[in-house]
C-alpha cells in the first residue's frame, strides 16, 4: 500500500481506528485487573573458592568464565527444580515456571527471582533455590594450583514482597492498545480493498441498454 493511499485510509476510517484502540486498551486493562496478583522474591548469593570464601585473581577469572555461566544453566534445570519443589512442597509444575537465575557480567553473585500467587509462596521458592543452588556448587571444584571446593554464601536473603509485581495495568492497557490498533488497521485494510474493488468492477461494466422493436415512437432504436 502506497503513503497516500495509507493516509487516504487513516482519514476515511479515523473513528473505527480509534474504536478498536480503545476497545483493546479497555479489554488489557480489564485482563490485568481481573488476573490473580504476582508477586516476586528476590535473593543473591555469592560463589567462593575455599572455606575462608577468599580467591585469588586467578581462581576468580577461571570461576567467572567457567563456573559462572553453569551454574546459571543448572539454577533452572529440572534436577535443581525438582528439590526445590521437594523442599517447599509446592506443585512442581508451579515451580518450573517461577524461577529465573541470573549472574551479573563479570561477577561471583548469583541472582534469583521467584515469582508465586503470594509473598510468602514467592519468599519460600527463592530460598529453596538458594539452598539448592548451594547443594550444587557444594560438590563443584576448581582447581588453579590445586584443587579448591566451592561453596555458597548468602549476600541478599530472600526478600518478602510487601506489594504485587504484576501484572502491570499500564503495561497490559499499552499492550491491548497496540494489538486493537493492529486488528482495527487489518479490518479498515480489508474494507479499503474491498471499495477499490467494487468501484474498479463498477466502472468496467458497460452501462445497460434498453432494446424495443422498430418503428416504435415510445423508446429509442436499439443500437446496431
């Protein structure tokens, strides 16, 4: 579709735009309201090389490029899940899609998120991560100079959140905006096309002709 013929449509179909804008603001906006509250726990633990959590520059760059990277890997793996699951009780299946385990670039923290239905729920899940995370890099070494154990130790505990994290009205009343605009632009599309269409079909057709015998005064002669 041509420019002109874009801004042709958007002035002949201004209020059916703004119909489905609305529209589709209001139906995200009613979505977010009406769904159950999220909320998020944040925890953060650090990764030490030796009983005394102490490294060398050495043993740090070898845990950051290659210790790191795992363990981020193995935070969301079903072995880690499922103790989680074992050890706060919650349904597994809810457990699989709360967590997300992050490392910050060129760092020995390992950050968790847990998001659940309740806070407690949220706070619960997030310290079972970090408990199982610990249980993990408990039998992981590193070895420089010689071989060194890992181990786990907490910098920010699980958090209790004091508020939901979601879902965002804001976000939702964009999102449904943005999509009722799209569906408004295809149906005002749809209907542009369609007119051309009857128009151009309209203009083809020769205009009828009426026939009548000869010689009569009433009607004219038939052509040919």
């Amino acid at each position: 579709m041509e420019p002109h013929e874009i801004l042709v449509l958007v002035r002949r179909f201004t209020h059916l735009l703004l119909a489905h804008l609305v529209l589709g603001a209001v139906a995200g906006y009613a979505i977010a309201a009406f769904s159950p509250p999220v909320f998020t726990s944040t925890a953060s633990a650090f990764v030490a090389a030796g009983r005394d959590g102490t490294q060398s520059v050495t043993s740090s760059s070898t845990l950051i490029s290659a210790v790191m990277p795992t363990l981020v890997e193995l935070g969301t793996s079903q072995p880690v899940l499922d103790d989680v699951a074992a050890m706060t009780g919650i349904d597994p299946n809810e457990i699989n899609h709360s967590i997300a385990v992050t490392n910050p670039e060129n760092t020995l923290i390992i950050k968790v998120s847990a998001d659940a239905s309740s806070a407690e729920k949220a706070q619960l899940i997030a310290q079972a991560e970090i408990k199982a995370l610990g249980k993990v890099v408990g039998n992981l070494s590193v070895k420089v100079q010689e071989e060194t154990a890992l181990n786990l130790n907490d910098v920010d505990t699980a958090s209790l959140p004091s508020a939901p994290s979601g879902p965002s009205k804001a976000r939702y009343l964009l999102y449904g905006g943005v999509i009722g605009l799209g569906v408004g632009a295809g149906v005002c599309s749809y209907l542009y096309v369609l007119g051309r269409l009857k128009a151009n079909r309209e203009s083809a057709d020769p205009p009828p002709t009426t026939w009548r015998p000869t010689g009569s005064s009433s009607y004219p002669d038939y052509p040919g």
